[in-house]
C-alpha cells in the first residue's frame, strides 16, 4: 500500500518482502569509542566509586566541579538557610525575654521592633548582608544576643567567602581560554625534507599571548604485554617539533606542528591501507600554557581516530603580509591540498629508498609549471606555516 501511494519505492518493497528472515545479518563495527573527544573532554565514566567520603574532604572543589544549575542552587539555599537559622534564634531569644507581647510599663526589649517570626527574619537578613534600616536594632538589655549577632556576622563572612569565590573560579576556569585555541579537524601525514610526517595546525584566536607554550602528544591504543596483559589504554609519548626546535612554541601565529616518523615513532609501521575507522588508534594532542591576562595555567586537548588523519595531504597557507602586517586568514585554517606521497610506511620507505626518486621525476614537471605561473604572476606572501 505504501509503494502504491509513492512514498516507498517498489523495488525497495519487494527486495525487502524476499529476504529470508532466518538469515543471519552483519553489521559493520561501530567507530571506537574516543578517549579524548575533538573539544577536549576526557570520554571517561567512573563507575562504583565506594569511598564517596572523599569528595567531601574537598568541598570547594566538589562546589567548582559542579554544574551551574547545583552551584546556583547551593549558593540560594546556603544564604536562606542561615538566614532562617538565625531568624529562629532571634526570635527565640525575643519570645524569651518577652518582647513578642510586651505589655504597659515593659523592660527595654533584648531587640527593638520584632513582634513575629517574619519580623526576626527580616532582622536576620539585615543583621547578615548589613542593610542596616534603622528600625530594628540589638540593645544591651541581653548580653546574648550580643553574641549572637557576632556569631551571625562571622558565619555570614565565611559563606560570602567560601560561595563567591566558588563563582569566581567558574567563571575564570582555565578551559574557558581553551576555548579559543583550536586545533585543524583533520591531522595529515606527508613528506616533509624526504621524511614522512605526522603534522597538525594549531592556533590561537585571541590577541591576548599563551606564555611559555608547550605542545604534547600522545599515541593510545590497545597493546596487549610478552606476558599476555591486556592494557586497553597504552599511552606512548611521541616528540613534537616546529620551526624552532623543541615542544615550545610561541603561539603568535597558527603554527603547523609535526612529528617526524622514524624508527623510534609508534607510527613507524602505519600505511595508507590502516587509516579506516576500524583501525585501534588515537592519537591524543595537548595544548598547556599560562594565560597572560590572567596567569593561570590552562590546557587544550583534541584527538584525531585513524579515519580523521589524511595521507598525501599538506596544510595551505593561511598567514600573509598585507598593508605592512600580517593577516591571518581561518577561514582556511583546516584546509589541505594533495602532494605527491608514497602509499607505503615510514618502514617501507626506509628499506626501499628508490620509492622517493620516482616521487621527484613525477614531481620535475608539476615544479616548472608552477614556477612558470609564479614568473607569470607574482605573489609575495609569508606564512609561518610553511617555515615550521
């Protein structure tokens, strides 16, 4: 009836009335689960956590941990809790000393002006954030309330303390500057001074400086040891370089960051053939610095699957000099172009060098026709990238 009101084809009908229902189907695997999603998240979930006690010993983090919706309703109830704590104890010590239902000729009452519980609370209120309006006020009638409007003043200081400086460090937590270190969605693997190279860019949209600057990474993947441990989780460090050498970078400029492939490298053995999302591999990139604005420490994070690293690819230019300065343009900022690549692993280029010299006399022609453009046109640009 469907297929006779267009909405599903024929074909599709009667292809799906001739499958054999006891035949068995097969699904393709499911991409792998990340460990490091592409905005920084750790994809971790702690389960069965016994000692729960140990949250407590830290409550300002556990408060800074919190989302917004609890912390804001921590901050609430922690303030109309002790105000109508201490609103209960005022007009206990009001009902007390009789000042409730004061008659003719009664004695100067221990606080003025409070004749009901909503009377206290206001008098609670105004004792704790220091209103002050006038028409209620302790007297020296009794030495208790005295003390209870120190107490009062001291409890209500440390939950100023304790409460606003949980909203301050969520508002100034180091992963909001991540926020505008971004890295290229896609890696790619090219030649680079005839060695094969794992390259990524990374940049920073802000004008403000990321002091002291370092740059990691890491290669996850399930490993199993000589003794037949299953490690799910084998973190291998790999060295990253740029232009000037080392894991710092001065990060005034996108900067294309890359790891040589060689014999030490746990990429050694990959090929073009491995770069599927089937393939057990995560390679895990961090970003640390200290904020200038601000001096704290903050950190950026970003992984890239097998399927998500691009071989035979190199980064375009995004940085060139116009009107004396230099622009950046990030509208290309993970945009890529194909070059010559062998399709083989850093291992079989090294056992075989001569895959090399067949890229450089395919590569003769495409070199004098671009050099005959840029004769024809000029193009003066500079990009940092380029000189990583």
């Amino acid at each position: 009836m469907l297929s006779r009101k267009g909405i599903i084809p024929e074909e599709y009908v009667l292809t799906r009335l001739a499958e054999d229902p006891k035949e068995p189907r097969y699904r393709a695997r499911e991409r792998r689960a990340r460990f490091v999603s592409k905005n920084g998240n750790c994809n971790v979930a702690h389960k069965n956590i016994r000692e729960q006690g140990r949250f407590l010993q830290d409550v300002f983090t556990t408060l800074v941990d919190l989302k917004w919706p609890y912390t804001l309703l921590i901050f609430t109830m922690s303030f109309l809790c002790s105000w109508l704590l201490f609103a209960m104890v005022w007009w206990l010590i009001a009902f007390a000393h009789g000042d409730l239902a004061p008659g003719e000729g009664a004695a100067v009452p221990c606080i003025t002006s409070i004749h009901s519980f909503s009377s206290a609370f206001l008098f609670s209120i105004e004792v704790q954030v220091t209103i002050g309006f006038g028409g209620r006020m302790v007297t020296e009638e009794c030495p208790l309330a005295i003390l209870i409007l120190i107490v009062q003043n001291i409890v209500g200081l440390m939950i100023n303390a304790i409460m606003l400086g949980c909203i301050f460090m969520k508002t100034a937590q180091a992963h909001r500057r991540a926020e505008t270190l971004i890295f290229s969605k896609h890696a790619v693997i090219a030649l680079r001074h005839s060695r094969l190279c794992f390259m990524l860019r990374v940049g920073d949209l802000r004008k403000s400086m990321i002091i002291s600057a370092t740059i990691h990474m890491q290669v996850v993947r399930k490993t199993t040891s000589p003794e037949g441990e299953v490690v799910p989780l084998h973190q291998v460090d790999i060295p990253m370089e740029n232009g000037v050498g080392g894991n710092n970078i001065f990060l005034v400029a996108p900067l294309i960051i890359y790891h040589v492939i060689d014999a030490n490298s746990p990429l050694y053995d990959l090929a073009p053939c491995d770069l599927h999302h089937h393939q057990d591999l995560e390679i895990i990139v961090i970003l640390e610095g200290v904020v200038e604005t601000t001096g704290i420490t903050t950190q950026a994070r970003t992984s890239y699957l097998a399927d998500e690293i691009l071989w035979g690819q190199r980064f375009v230019p995004i940085v060139a000099e116009e009107d004396g300065r230099y622009s950046v343009d990030y509208s290309k900022f993970g945009n890529t172009i194909k070059v010559p690549t062998p399709l083989c692993s850093a291992r079989q280029l090294d056992e075989d060098p001569s895959l090399l010299d067949v890229l450089t006399l395919a590569r003769g022609p495409l070199r004098k026709r671009s050099m005959a453009m840029a004769k024809a046109k000029p193009k003066f640009s500079t990009s940092p990238d380029s000189l990583s």
